[in-house]
C-alpha cells in the first residue's frame, strides 16, 4: 500500500494481524470508517481509520480512542482497540447494527407517514442526556451531538457516537485543537460556530435540544447564526415542534426550547438537568396512563420493572429508583430469586429486610365497613318508629357516629376495598342520621316528650 495515499482500504484488507476489512461504512475528511470481522473473537467491529495530516489530528484522534477506551456505559460506543500502521491510525470499537435516529426517522415518515412518536424520543433523548453527561463527568465535551451520531441497539436502547470534535474542558491549558472546530449546522450553538467562541457543558445541552428538535418533528432545526440573524432583525424565530407537528404537548416544547435558548445561560445548566425534566413528563404520562414503564439494567440489560431498586437478573443496583418501603420489597423479591453463589448480593437482602416495618399495617376488611353501615342502618330505621323522642333522637346520633366511621375508613384506605357503592351507602345512611337527629331534637323543643 502506498503510504501517502488516502484512499480507504480494499476488502478483505488485513490489519494488525487480527481485523479484517468487510466494507466501507463512511468516508470523511480525516478518514475513513469500516466494518471489519475481528480474528481473535469471532466478531464484527466498527474500525475508525484516521490520517495523520498533521499534530493536531493525531492529537485529536488519541483523544477520542483514550475518551472510549476509558468510559463503560451502554449509551456511549465501547471502545475496544487502538493501534498504528502504514502511518495511520486506527480505533476499533462496537458496530452497532442498527438505525441512526436519521434512519429511524426516515422510515417513520416513508412507512407510517409521521415523525417517531413523543415517547418514543422522549426515552431516547433522556438516554443520550444520560450519555452525555457521563462524557462531562469525564471533562469532557462531545461537540457533535446529532441524529446521525446516535445508533439504536436491537433492544432500541440508544448508542453515542464518534467523538471526532470532542475537546477537554476545565483545564486552563486546554485549547480546542484545529482539527476539532468543525460543527454540524442546525445543531451547534451560536457560541460553538464564533471563531473565537467557547463550548461549554450548555453547548452539547443545546444540540440535545436540537436532536430532540429532530426527532419530535422530523425537520432539522434552523441554524443558529440564521436564528441570530432573525432575533436582530426581529422577526419571527424558530418554529415550536408543535408548530411542525400538532401532536407535540405543550411541556414538550418547552423543554426542547428551553434546551435550544440561543442564551447558554437561560439553558438547562447539565444535560443531567434536561433528563430529569425529560422524565419528570414522562412519570407523569406513565401515573395517568397506570402502565408500568421498564428499566434496563446497565450491567447485563435485563428489563426491570421502573420502581425495582435491583436487577432481577444479576443484583446490579439500579438507577432511577426511589427509597421507599415498596421498593425495598420488591428489592430484596428480586435479590431471593438471585443464584445462590452472589453471596454479597444476598447478604444485602438481610440489611434491607431490616428497614422493612415489622408488622406492616393491614388495610381494613370489607366486612368492618359492611358492619358498620348495617348497625347505621338499623339504628336509623328503629329510630324512625321510636315514640320517645330521646330514643329517637339517640338512634339518630348513633347512626350518625357509625356511618361516619365507616366513611373514615373509606376515605383512610383511599377507596380500597370498597368500591362506590359502598361509600354512596354510607353517605346517604350518613345523611338521614343528621335528618332524624334534628326531627327528633325539634320534637323535643316542641315539648313532645314524656
């Protein structure tokens, strides 16, 4: 092969002793990315070449191979392997055989005639705030968040891709290399596309947005410099999503346009920020519509149920969970069911029953409601026939006092048990006991009494 050459590699091309060249994925202007078999495992890999033109690629390169080779989460591309030869280089990761959100959203339009569903990118957009911000808790910035870059995995769970314009922040020393000051229109901020501008943790918060933008509606958002240009002129900005697509819900919007405020400092301040007002709507949706929603366990991607605090699968504690008396039930339900070698795992089940309450409090039977309204109901209809108004008058009260006890009950279990029926009974036997009492109160004043 001729080394100043820059053409990509034919197939069945062999590299490093072990990969072997399937096809050209992409072609780009630092080089060139393939699917290619790996010997050693029997496995197909995504093989990213770069050229090494000058320093600052080289540098930028072993940036994004040391960012994957050192970050393990399910939403970012693991890396694999990173090696030199014939005077370029090359970082293996996972191939993800799946759709780009691009993809996904050109065969929703072309099949279903609509853009993917709100829930449906809902989910994945708090999945790549999610991987986004796992990049920031390394300092480091992705600078190239699109629909092109985030892969679906068969399970639809979403992959961030190529770190190519990615740059370390929080070092006074750390400048953006030349060869990472390309952006994608539409989805870079004003302050990104500046020649001298400065990214920050807003600016990957903004391209959430605008993937978010894209998703929601199918249509790439306005660039920003067209939107600065529009803002000084004052005409009308961008559109809403909904305004694309009626559908969208007015919360929705919101954030989407909170995330893309053309300000960095009226954005979400962390792509963390955005996921919880993401899932905040989608909690919401989830209590109204009484379905259970599903999370996937980070270590083997077992689904769990959304208010389980470990996997059922493997005990890996879980995220998106709360510590209330429920959960830790149905953690330690699902940490019983574990194999009997996960001896730490199982060792938490004793610690957790600890919290549980000994003697948990029983909710009362229909029989102590349904007793209570037949003395009320008794009482009401003797007292109806009493000639001494004092009697009366105490058959009233009594079945004043049950009826209302019986409601209490109702109302303390929040309805449980009980059903409408039976609450409307003990209403009206409520009711007519006030009624008799005051009958028979007034005969009394009128001195009919023995």
């Amino acid at each position: 092969m001729n080394d100043s050459s820059m053409d990509p590699l034919p197939e069945n091309f062999e590299l490093n002793n072990r990969y072997i060249i399937i096809k050209l994925i992409n072609q780009g202007g630092f080089g060139n990315i393939y699917k290619a078999q790996d010997k050693k495992f029997n496995q197909m890999v995504a093989l990213k070449e770069a050229y090494f033109n000058d320093e600052d690629t080289r540098k930028q390169f072993f940036l994004e191979a040391d960012v994957l080779l050192n970050i393990n989460s399910p939403y970012v591309v693991r890396a694999i392997d990173k090696f030199e030869e014939n005077k370029r280089f090359y970082l293996v990761m996972e191939f993800i055989d799946g759709p780009s959100i691009e993809d996904l959203q050109i065969d929703y339009f072309h099949n279903k005639k609509t853009p993917i569903p709100e829930d449906k990118a809902l989910k994945i957009i708090s999945s790549v705030c999610q991987a986004v911000q796992i990049l920031h808790d390394q300092n480091i910035l992705h600078r190239d968040i699109k629909p092109a870059n985030i892969k679906l995995r068969a399970n639809g769970e979403p992959v961030l891709l190529d770190l190519g314009l990615a740059k370390l922040y929080h070092d006074p020393e750390s400048k953006t290399l030349r060869a990472a000051q390309a952006y994608t229109p539409g989805y870079a901020p004003l302050e990104q596309c500046a020649k001298d501008g400065k990214s920050s943790e807003t600016t990957d918060v903004y391209a959430i947005g605008a993937t978010m933008y894209y998703t929601l509606t199918g249509r790439q958002p306005l660039e920003s410099i067209e939107r600065a240009e529009l803002m000084s002129a004052h005409q009308k900005e961008m559109l809403r999503p909904s305004q694309h697509w009626p559908k969208i819900s007015k919360d929705v919007d919101d954030i989407v346009l909170k995330a893309m405020q053309m300000n960095a400092s009226n954005r979400y301040k962390s792509p963390a920020d955005m996921k919880r007002s993401i899932d905040t709507v989608m909690e919401r949706r989830q209590k109204r519509s009484g379905k259970t929603l599903t999370q996937t366990c980070p270590n083997c991607r077992m689904e769990n149920p959304s208010d389980g605090l470990y996997c059922s699968k493997c005990g890996t504690m879980l995220s998106n969970n709360t510590q209330s008396t429920a959960d830790t039930k149905s953690a330690i339900t699902a940490i019983q069911t574990l194999p009997a070698e996960n001896t730490n795992v199982q060792a938490a089940s004793v610690n957790l029953m600890k919290e549980l309450p000994s003697e948990p409090e029983k909710a009362p039977k229909r029989k102590v409601v349904r007793r209570m309204s037949g003395f009320a109901s008794l009482a009401l209809f003797l007292g109806s026939f009493s000639l001494i108004p004092v009697i009366g008058m105490f058959l009233g009260f009594f079945g004043i006092v049950t009826a209302g006890f019986a409601i209490a009950k109702i109302i303390g279990s929040r309805g449980a048990r009980y059903g409408v029926g039976r609450a409307i009974t003990a209403i009206i036997l409520s009711i007519l006991g006030i009624g008799e009492t005051i009958f028979w109160i007034s005969q009394l004043f009128q001195g009919k009494y023995f």
